[in-house]
C-alpha cells in the first residue's frame, strides 16, 4: 500500500514539475503569469512558483527577454564574404557583438578603445581565418520536435511546439540538443519546428533560433501544418484525401457565417422581449381584474360560463434565447489562418493534390506554403500565379522510385524558370541537412545561378519563415555562419565548416 501511495506521489511530482516547466515557458515569453493557470494549478506547484517568481524578479530584463545567450564582442579576418545575394567583399572582415553582426566591410574598421578614466584598452579581438564566409542555411522543414510535445493531452491539430519548446537550461532536452548540434554542423543557422509527421493535422510549428546552449528558441512566425495526398501512393506513412482538408476550411467558413444568423436572431430575439414584457404586463392586469371577479361571483360560481370575456387570461410565451454557436480551437486555428495571422504549410505532392491546395489559397486568401511538391514543375505557372511559395526536400524518401528524367535540380529550375518562390530544406529526413550544399551543387552544374540557388538556401526561406534576423549578413542580423574554403560552397571537394558566435 505504501508503495502505491509512493508511486502515486511520485506521479504527482512528475506531473507537477511538467506542468512548472510549461508555464515557466508562458512567464518567460509573456514577462507575466497567466492568473487563470495558477488558479487550476495545485497548491504545491503554486509554491514552486512563487519561489521562482522572486528569482525572475531579482535577475536582469535580458533573461525575461529570452536572449540568446551569446555575449562576445570580436571581428573575424576572411578571404571574402558572401554578404547576401549578389553582394561579395574580399578580403572581408564582420565584427560581431553578442552573436549579431555589428558591421561588415573589406577594410579593418577597428578602433582603439578607452575605458571610463581615459586608459587605451586596445582594439577588439581580431580573429583570422582561411576561406569565404557566407550567412547559415535555413532549414525551412527539419522533423524536429520537442520531448515535452508528445506528452501534451491536447489533440495533435490543436498542440503548438512553441508550448513545448524545451527552457534555456544545460542538457533539457538531451535528444534535441544532439539534433541541433548536427544541424550547426552541416551549416544550419535556423530551422521549422513541427509537431508530428503523420496525420492530416499536424499541428501548429513554428520556426526557431539557435541558443548558446545549443537549444531552440522560438524566433521567427507560427505555422499550422497539414499533409493530403493520394491514398494509393505507396511508402507515405499516412495519406488523406486533399477533400478532408478543403471540408474543414469550409466548415470553418460556414461557422463564422452561422453569427450572422446567431447576430439576426440576437437581434429579433431582444425584439421579440420587449413585446413580450408588455403583453406580460397586460396579462397581469388582466388577471388581476379576473381573480378580482371570480371572488365577487363566490366559490360556487363556474368557470367561463358566461361567455369567452370570462375566460381565465393565458400568460404570454417567454421568448426563447437564441443558442450561441459553439467555439472550438481546431476551428479558431483554421479562422486565424483565413485571417492571415497564421501560415499555411501543407505537404502536397501529386497534380490533383497540389491543384487542390491552389484552389485552397485562392479560395480562402490563405499565405500557404507547398511543402513536398513533387509534381510541382507541372503546375508551375498556377503557382506563380497564385503567389504560392514551394519548399522542396532534398530526400523525396517516400518515393521509392524516382523518375530520373525529372531530377530534384530539373524540378527545381522549371519551378524557378515559372518565377516561383522555391526554397531547399532537408525535408523532415534525419541527417538530411548535410545534403543541402550537395543538392545546390546539382543544381549550379545543371545551370542554376550560384546566387539564386544560394538564396533557396539562406534569405528565401528566412523569409518563408519570418526569420527576419536571417539570410544575410548585414548590420543586425545573425551571426551564425559557414566558413568555405572553395570557390563556392556548392564545391564538393572544398570542406566548410560552421562558426557558432562566442
């Protein structure tokens, strides 16, 4: 018995440390607590709490602002820098403050420094390298997810990663910290976070940023994620008919209509009570007057004998008050969506699919992202002119035989030559980042430019993702970068490498 109670107290603890975490996260975030979460919390987490409330309130504004964690001040001495697209220094020299570039220039703009009482203390810490550096890749679709997202209650098309995204502390998330360390070292600056890999709903992601600590942190927009395709496609781990997905868009649209109706009804309804509170006061005048006779005829007197004028008065019917439709989230992610405060990413990859998901955009004015595409370079002018930007997986694994006539780089520059907005991203496919340079270079010897190609790499899919301080290394932005010893990065035999800010 006693080892049941302890069982179950240690469940408690568990459950309790899992809910601190979560709403640590909301504090973080919001710079405030959530009032209503502490009401539903129990006791001993709300003492966890307070204690971490009083540590919150005596540490610095830079931890409630969630920073980075990166606080260096240096200059890095290059061969040259690909600065952004169409933009080459050599030699090139980025001085970089707190892991954000600073400034970038072909001459040494360091200057000599003074402390408070007038004493020289030297130029900045100058580090010289060999090779070019250029701005970190972007991964506009990686499979990574958080430890705590699996064990939400919520269902999948209602959980957010943000929610689950792991604290700014030393080994929290032990799985996630391998994964972004493997990204950093195949180039990787910023990466989408989604939450699941089957299902027609996969949630809401979101894009996120590399800490000093080797952790993600939520950076750039959120996205709600779907997957449609064909169900007798072999080898995808879970396929739906594109129709669900355009069902429940309209289902939305339908609900939104219905508070028209509800808002007409409200208003026939407040109507409807006013006549009523006169035809009640009318009633109570006239019953009274009728109590009033029935007492002066005496007990024994009956009940309407003399004519319909003597009849007892009804009471008049109460109005009923209209139902208000019912709200769920599923439904309210979707309406945000056909609002524009949230992305569209859908996984597509065959014609009648992918035509579905142009008649989605079109339809409900979604910004939707395709996502897969294999079929893409068919409808590609549709999606030029629909305005739908394409990210394309470097590993298509659940085709398990590829049509050699149609190459991921002869996919690609149809896409492009239709002036659509491709990006390259490992796809979900573990290990796949290390294959993004390797695709670009197909694509470079198939006759792609060096700088658009480099763009579907860095500043396209920054843009995708709302990563605004990514793409480029211009004054402000991120100062994650690869350091190339080729002519280009797409150079197979030439290594680069990755620099993590100090």
């Amino acid at each position: 018995m006693k080892d049941g109670l302890k069982g179950r107290e240690n469940h408690v603890d568990s459950l309790d440390n899992l809910m601190t975490r979560r709403l640590v996260r909301r504090i973080l975030t919001n710079g405030r607590i959530p009032s209503r979460s502490l009401r539903n919390h129990p006791l001993n987490l709300r003492t966890h709490l307070a204690a971490l409330c009083g540590t919150l309130l005596l540490s610095s504004a830079p931890a409630l602002a969630q920073e980075t964690g990166y606080s260096r001040t240096y200059v890095i001495q290059a061969d040259g820098a690909w600065v952004g697209p169409g933009i080459y220094l050599e030699p090139a020299f980025i001085q970089i403050t707190d892991g954000r570039v600073v400034w970038v220039s072909d001459q040494d703009r360091r200057r000599e420094s003074k402390n408070m009482l007038g004493q020289s203390t030297g130029k900045t810490k100058m580090i010289t390298v060999s090779g070019i550096l250029a701005p970190g890749m972007v991964d506009a679709w990686s499979s990574y997810a958080p430890a705590d997202f699996q064990a939400e209650r919520r269902p999948s098309s209602t959980r957010r990663v943000e929610d689950s995204l792991p604290m700014q502390v030393a080994m929290e998330d032990p799985v996630l910290y391998a994964q972004v360390m493997a990204a950093r070292s195949a180039g990787v600056s910023a990466t989408y976070m989604a939450g699941g890999h089957s299902g027609l709903r996969r949630g809401v992601g979101t894009a996120v940023e590399f800490t000093a600590l080797d952790l993600p942190l939520k950076a750039g927009r959120e996205a709600l994620d779907f997957a449609v395709g064909s169900a007798a496609q072999p080898g995808f781990e879970r396929t739906y008919q594109s129709e669900e997905l355009w069902s429940a868009f309209v289902e939305a649209k339908v609900w939104r209509n219905s508070w028209d109706d509800y808002d007409e009804e409200v208003e026939k309804y407040t109507e409807e009570l006013e006549k009523y509170q006169e035809k009640l006061e009318k009633y109570l005048t006239e019953k009274k007057e009728w109590d009033v006779k029935q007492e002066a005829k005496g007990p024994l007197a009956g009940d309407g004998e003399d004519g319909d004028e003597d009849k007892e008065p009804k009471a008049p019917k109460r109005p009923k008050l209209p139902k208000e439709p019912e709200s769920s989230i599923a439904r309210d992610l979707l309406l945000s969506a056909m609002d524009g405060a949230i992305q569209v990413r859908v996984v597509a990859d065959r014609v009648h699919d992918i035509r579905e998901v142009i008649k989605l955009k079109k339809e409900f004015g979604l910004d939707l992202v395709l996502l897969g595409a294999y079929d893409a370079d068919f409808l590609a002018k549709e999606l030029a002119a629909a305005e739908i930007a394409v990210i394309l997986p470097v590993v298509q694994d659940h085709h398990a035989t590829p049509d050699p006539d149609r190459s991921f780089a002869k996919r690609y520059l149809a896409l492009r030559e239709a002036h659509v907005t491709v990006a390259i991203a490992s796809g979900g496919s573990d290990g796949a980042q290390f294959m993004l340079p390797i695709r670009a270079g197909e694509i470079v010897a198939a006759g792609g430019s060096q700088e658009g190609v480099w763009a579907s790499l860095t500043s396209v899919p920054a843009k995708i993702l709302g990563l605004t301080d990514y793409g480029t290394l211009h004054t402000g932005m991120s100062a994650t970068m690869i350091l190339f010893e080729g002519a280009s990065p797409f150079d197979a035999s030439a290594p680069f490498k990755a620099h993590k800010p100090k």
